[in-house]
C-alpha cells in the first residue's frame, strides 16, 4: 500500500478523527439545514464524524454527502467509458461478478463512514446497488427512477408505464419499496403541467400501495423546478447540478455577479431556485460536482476510472470542492459518484472536516482549479454554464 493511501479502518478510527468527531457531534452533526437540532438517536446510519441535514419536508435527515448511482469501472478493460449502465444485457441482467464485488466494496465503506442515502437512475446500478445492498437495506435511504421510462420520454408520460418504471425498479432492487421516487424530467424544462400532475398522482397511487414513501423530481432546468415546486406542493425534494462555480442569484451583487443580477435570464428577476426551495421546505440534493469527472487532470488520461488514488492534489480538490458546495445555503446534501473505497474514504472527509477553517490559500488555490477546468469544459458539459447562476 502506498503511503499516500489511508487503510479503512485507520482512516475511519484514528484518534485524532475521533477527536474531531466529538467537535463535530457538538457542533454540527445531527442539525438540520434550518440550523434546527436534529436528535442523533432518529438519524439513519448515524456516525458521529459525519453531518447531517434534514431534506425539507420529507422528515429524513440524510448525510451531507450520498452516494450517487453512476461510476466508472475502476479497471482496465472499461476504463474509457462510463460503464454503470453499460455492464447488462436485456436479454441475460446478470451483475456481473467484479461489478458486484466493487459496489459492495464501496457501499460497505459509506455505510461504515455514516453514509445514509443513495440515488439510482437506472435499472443497471438498481440491480449492482441492490445486491450490495443485501441485508442491509435499512441503513440507507434509497431514490431512484429509470432513466429509459422517466418521463423524459413522451411515450412514457402516463400513470401506467410511470408504475411500471418504478415496480421495475423495485425489482432490480430487490425491495419491496423506495424511500423517494424521483423521476427525470426532461432536459430541456418541456414536461407539461399535465406531466406534473401525471407525475403527482403515479406518486399517490405509489403511496397507497407502500410502494414508494416520498416525492422528489429531478431537472436540468432550474425555471422548470422553481414552477414545479411553486404549483405543486406534493413535491418534497429536487435535485439538480451543482458546482463549486454555482452561485446564488440573490447573492450580493459583486464582481461577475452584477450582471446576472441585472438580467432577464430564464425569465426570473433576481429569484434563486434555492431560495425557492427554502420558502417551500424543498429539500435539495446535487449533482455533478466533479463536472462529470472533468474537474480532474487525470480525467481520462489513467488507465482506471479512479481519481486522486495517491494524488493529494486531486484529493484536495475533491474535498475542497464538495465543502464548496455544501457551504451553499439550502444544500441538503451533495451525491458524488463514487468507483472505489478510496475515493468513497475522501469524499466523506468533505463532510468530516467541514469544521475545521479552510485557509485563505485553500481558497485561491481551488478558485484557481476550478477557474481553469471550468474554461476547458469538454463539449458534452459544456450545459453546465447555464448553472452557474441558479
């Protein structure tokens, strides 16, 4: 083992993290996003490094960092393409074993590290996070949707294929239920009114059953969530991307700040989807932290999928960046996908530390980071720009 590389159980037992971990019980662990205290016996998975925010009016109080569903294959012969939804044949949905052995390898280090929820948008990682999730499926609070039967499709935006979606998650999972379902609306913010209220009573009719116990939806179109949240009050939760290079609109106009400030973009006047969160008690998890894998040097040029393995500077990046976004107000919580028990160990330090002052240096060094990743977007996230403002 490298000496870069921290062992587990070391990572999670060391003296000086319990150290920390007491500051961190005090101070922050187990209070809600409101400021509220949360009582610790009532959080899922509870660790006591770990902090804990109450996702709006759902009631569950999740880990500042999740898990998110997709991953890259941490070996060789996968290693130039996502493969998480890539590794089952329609015909033969078999999870492959080193598939298995590498998500149950990962789950066990969040749940070890107080990791409580996880998001799945396919019946790819519902069927590799179920297994890993044999046994112990109570220690997480589970989203999920398919992508191929979201409502993103228009064929598909009917209460019956909707069931449908969610029953087949239900059975890649090998779950009798889902803690949120959260379907994908379409990218470009299109989905109708009617959509939404397809989406809403799919949902009650999911409820009655036990089949699903909250509603959440997912956007790439912050005008279309801010609608959706306004109108309709059965909507729990949102997620959407977010980054270190996403700011609030109602932020105080300085800098590249007054300009958006004084725009008409998407047609909202100084409103910030965050705030409008707040106002409804929307919770709100994010996305793409890491933009898509782009924000890293080593993104693409290894021959695995893992990032920052030995490399401090990426590791700090990493951790530097997903505190970033949690100091955001209304951020519930912050999903990072995740190939390996490395990167899993680190992310989670984003949370751990969270108490500790980040020093001026830190700061000019990751704006200096994400400044020049940001101006070198690849093609396909270049989308991203339009959250940078939300």
């Amino acid at each position: 083992m490298r000496k870069e590389q921290l062992s587990r159980r070391a990572f999670l037992k060391s003296s000086s993290w319990a150290g920390m971990g007491a500051l961190a019980g005090t101070c922050v662990a187990g209070r809600a996003s409101s400021g509220k205290p949360v009582e610790t016996a009532k959080i899922l998975n509870y660790h006591p490094k770990m902090h804990y925010r109450r996702l709006g009016k759902t009631g569950l109080v999740l880990s500042e960092i999740g898990l998110g569903g997709h991953w890259k294959a941490p070996w060789q012969e996968h290693a130039q393409g996502w493969w998480w939804g890539k590794f089952i044949d329609d015909k033969d949905p078999v999870v492959p074993e080193k598939v298995a052995q590498n998500r149950h390898e990962v789950v066990s280090a969040c749940l070890e590290a107080g990791v409580n929820h996880l998001d799945i948008t396919g019946l790819a990682e519902a069927m590799a996070f179920g297994a890993a999730l044999k046994g112990r499926r109570e220690k997480m609070v589970v989203a999920a949707d398919d992508y191929k039967k979201c409502p993103r499709h228009p064929q598909y935006c009917n209460v019956a294929s909707q069931i449908e979606n969610v029953e087949n998650c239900l059975k890649a999972l090998g779950s009798d239920y889902i803690d949120i379902w959260r379907p994908q609306a379409k990218m470009d913010g299109t989905n109708t009114d009617a959509d939404i209220e397809m989406m809403v009573e799919t949902f009650e009719q999911l409820k009655k059953a036990g089949k699903a116990r909250h509603l959440g939806v997912s956007s790439h179109t912050s005008r279309w969530l801010q609608h959706a949240i306004e109108k309709y009050p059965q909507f729990e939760m949102i997620i959407f991307p977010c980054t270190a290079k996403t700011k609030s609109k109602t932020q105080p106009p300085v800098g590249d700040n007054v300009e958006i400030l004084n725009s008409q973009k998407n047609g909202l006047v100084d409103v910030s989807l965050f705030d409008v969160a707040q106002k409804h008690d929307v919770g709100v998890i994010t996305i793409k932290p890491f933009f898509g894998g782009s924000l890293f040097a080593s993104h693409n040029q290894v021959k695995t999928g893992a990032w920052g393995v030995g490399n401090k500077l990426e590791n700090d990046l990493a951790r530097l960046t997903l505190q970033s976004i949690l100091s955001k107000e209304g951020v519930t919580a912050v999903i990072p996908g995740v190939s390996t028990v490395y990167e899993a160990e680190n992310a989670v330090l984003a949370s751990y530390t969270r108490p500790l002052p980040v020093t001026a240096a830190d700061k000019v060094w990751l704006e200096a980071q994400i400044q020049q990743r940001w101006a070198d977007l690849p093609a396909e996230y270049q989308w991203l720009r339009e959250w940078e403002y939300v």
